[in-house]
C-alpha cells in the first residue's frame, strides 16, 4: 500500500511534468561561474558582465523558444513564446552592444535591465496563471526572482563602472545559481525514486527569468 501511495504521488507530482533536473543544474552552475568570475576579476566582469548576462539569457530564451514549438498546447505556451521572444531580442542586442557602432554602454544596461524585468513578470505571470495544470514551479519562482533582481540592479545608479554595482550583481549571480543547484539535485532526487516503467513527460529546460521555468 505504500508503495502504491509512493507511485501514485510521484506519478501527479508538478516535478515529473516539470524542468529537467540536469537543465536546472547546468543553468544554475552557469550562474554561479559568471557570479564567482566577477567576483575574483571585478574589473574585468565589469566591462563584460553585460554580454555574459546577456548570452545567458539568448540562449536559455532561445531554448524555451524552441521547447514551446514544441509543445504549443501547454496552458503556458503563449506566455512562453512571447517571453522568449523578448528574451531573444534583449539578449541579441546586449550581446552585440562589443561590435556595435550605435549602442553605448548606458543605452545597452538600460535596454538588459527593462528586458530583465520585463521577462521576469512575465515568467511570474505564466507561473500563476497555469498553476491548476502544471503546478507551481520553484525553479520558475527562482528564475524569475532572479530577472527581476538583476534587472533593478541594472536600471540603478548612473554609472556602469561602479563596483558595488558589479560585486551585488555577482553575489546575486552565486545565491541564485546554488539555489538552482540545490533545487536540481532535489529534483534528481525525487526522479531516482520514480517507479521503474513509469512515463514522464519531456518538458521544456528552464529560461533566464525562469527559465521554460514559467510553467
């Protein structure tokens, strides 16, 4: 009997429907590198904080974008694709600002912090708004605190050069990145005690502001 109790909650856990754990951990370890690089070498994540941040961003939005094509009747898939959407173009042009004759530096900080923001609510939004059929996802909370954090350091102050700007975007970096850690292996975890012959759904990798981490 408890064994079938066992099976029977792990088969209607949001986990199984949710984010891989191995994606979660691969974003999360990405995080905490960036974090921890710029908080050994400021002067140089200074300069290139911007364009780390940003590919982060191009790619997990890239991933999502492509992960709800695939799945386009998910309750979130709309918010997905519209999230995606502007995670791809905020993230192209922040990554682009180095060969870029027309963005300066300002103009990029502020265009990747309202873009952060912007993807974060909207990862938050999808989050509520499909919780009856997928659950409410930690690592969709996460990324999407993570978003709008990063995106509020950016807008603040007047200046790109400021270190105490660079060393709380970095400690921010670390936190988030370990809580995504530990919330993977806890998926992990959960998955390895799944039963044996049991199927689980393939669902999207989590995106930078939480991460296909919006459903």
């Amino acid at each position: 009997m408890e064994d079938r109790a066992k099976s029977t909650m792990l088969q209607s856990a949001p986990w199984r429907r949710g984010i891989p754990w191995y994606i979660v951990g691969i974003e999360g370890g990405a995080l905490a590198i960036v974090g921890i690089y710029a908080l050994v070498q400021p002067d140089k994540a200074r300069d290139i904080a911007r364009q780390l941040i940003g590919a982060i961003l191009l790619v997990t939005a890239a991933i999502e974008a492509y992960a709800s094509f695939r799945n386009p009747t998910h309750p979130a898939a709309p918010y997905r694709l519209f999230r995606s959407g502007v995670g791809v173009a905020v993230g192209l042009i922040v990554t682009l600002e180095p060969v870029s004759d027309y963005l300066a530096a300002d103009a990029s900080r502020f265009i990747l912090g309202l873009g952060l923001i912007g993807y974060g609510l909207i990862g938050l939004a999808a989050t509520v708004l499909a919780r009856e059929e997928s659950g409410i996802r930690i690592g969709a909370l996460i990324m999407g605190g993570l978003a709008i954090v990063l995106g509020i350091l950016f807008l603040t102050g007047n200046t790109d050069n400021s270190s105490t700007r660079v060393n709380i975007i970095a400690v921010v970096l670390v936190v988030f990145g370990v809580l995504l850690l530990a919330y993977a292996f806890y998926l992990y975890r959960l998955l390895s005690k799944q039963p044996t012959g049991t199927d689980t759904e393939e669902a999207p990798p989590p995106s930078f502001a939480g991460t296909a981490s919006g459903d």
